[in-house]
C-alpha cells in the first residue's frame, strides 16, 4: 500500500497476493499471517530468501497462468506435500511450520 510519500507498507503481503493472481489465478481471501523466512543455496548454487506466508484462497481452481514462471502446478494437501517425491525439504518444514500456526489459530477462540 502506497502512502503516497514514497514509503510503502505491506510490500510482502502485497507481492504475494499479486503473483499468486498473476502466475496461477489465485485470489487471496482476508489477511495474510507471516509464518518465517530463511535462505540457502540450491544445489545449482542459485541464492534463495525463502519468505512464508498463511493464507486462505478465494474459490477458485489455481492454473499454470504464468508459463514463463510456473513450469508445472501440483496442488497438494499439507499431509500429501511432504511425501511427494519432488519436495525439498525446505519447502517440507515451512509446510510444517505453517500448519502449526493454523493449529494454533484455530485453537485460539475469536475474540467477542
């Protein structure tokens, strides 16, 4: 979000909700939760910063809508990612993560 001195908010939260549209037609629905963020190297020596994000979508059915950047989509459940044979274990532990903080928001009863 812009406020209009230059300065902008939000730019995380605002990259995410964007190329979520723009590679897989995916809408974002409410706010979106920080769960953590980490660096490594891949095995090609290309750096990475890793930043996870919780989110709800919006009804819809995700896409390949950006080929240039999205070479293929599996849509897979929390319990499914773990065990597929192409997951790096980086993207494991933020699934798991990030499934702990749902756990615990669901837990938290909402305010009155």
């Amino acid at each position: 979000m812009d406020t209009g001195a230059g300065n902008s908010t939000n730019i995380l939260e605002e990259s995410v909700r964007r190329e979520l549209f723009e590679e897989v037609g995916a809408t974002v629905k409410g706010e979106l939760q920080y769960v953590r963020s980490t660096s490594f190297t891949l095995n090609d020596g290309r750096e990475v910063i890793d930043v996870v994000f919780l989110c709800e979508l919006d009804d819809c059915r995700p896409f390949v809508k950006s080929p240039d950047e999205v070479e293929a989509l599996y849509w897979l459940s929390e319990e499914e990612i773990p065990n597929h044979p192409k997951t790096p274990i980086w993207l494991a532990e933020s699934i798991k993560e990030a499934e702990a903080l749902r756990i615990r928001k669901q837990a938290i009863p909402a305010a009155q």
